[in-house]
C-alpha cells in the first residue's frame, strides 16, 4: 500500500509542477482572467502587485496599471496537488520506519 501512496504522491507533486510552471509562462494572461485595459503613457508605476481576494476572484496587478481577477482556482489547483503530493510521499516515508 505504502508504494501506490508514494507514486500516487510523486505523481502529483509532478502534475502540480508541470501546471506551475504552464502559469508561471502564461503570466499574466491567465485562464479565466480579466484585465482592465488603461490607456497609459510612459514606464508603468509599479510591478505584479496582489489586491485582495474577493469572492472566488484574485484581484491583482501584473504592471501596477492595468486590475486584473482571476477565478481562485487558477493558482490553488497546482498549489493543493503539492500539498496532496507532499503529505502522501511524507506517510508513504513515515509508514517505512
């Protein structure tokens, strides 16, 4: 039982790495996001900045201009795999000692 736990554990913390790093390239196009289009001129103001978390949306700012949202799950999808990743290779390990 302990070696189904542990591949079932790699296998996602894999999963979880490859749709990381599919978000970290599509940034800050993401699926299921929308962003205001500001007209501005000259060097943006700032960089990627977090606002808040309403609802089920993200609220951010990928150049300090434009409001972006995204659906919650865009980025908890990847981040809950590693944790289920992370907490079956941790059992699998323990259970051998």
């Amino acid at each position: 039982m302990s070696g189904l736990t542990f591949q079932t554990g790699i296998t996602a913390l894999l999963l979880a790495t490859a749709t990381l790093l599919v978000v970290g390239a599509l940034f800050p196009a993401l699926p299921l996001t929308a962003c205001t289009e500001v007209g501005y001129a000259g060097a943006a103001p700032g960089g990627p900045a977090l606002y808040a978390l309403e609802g089920t949306e993200l609220v951010y700012t990928s150049d300090g201009v434009n409001e972006c949202s995204t659906h919650v799950a865009v980025p908890g999808v990847p981040v809950a795999l590693s944790l289920l990743g992370a907490v079956l290779v941790g059992v699998s390990l323990f259970r051998r000692e």
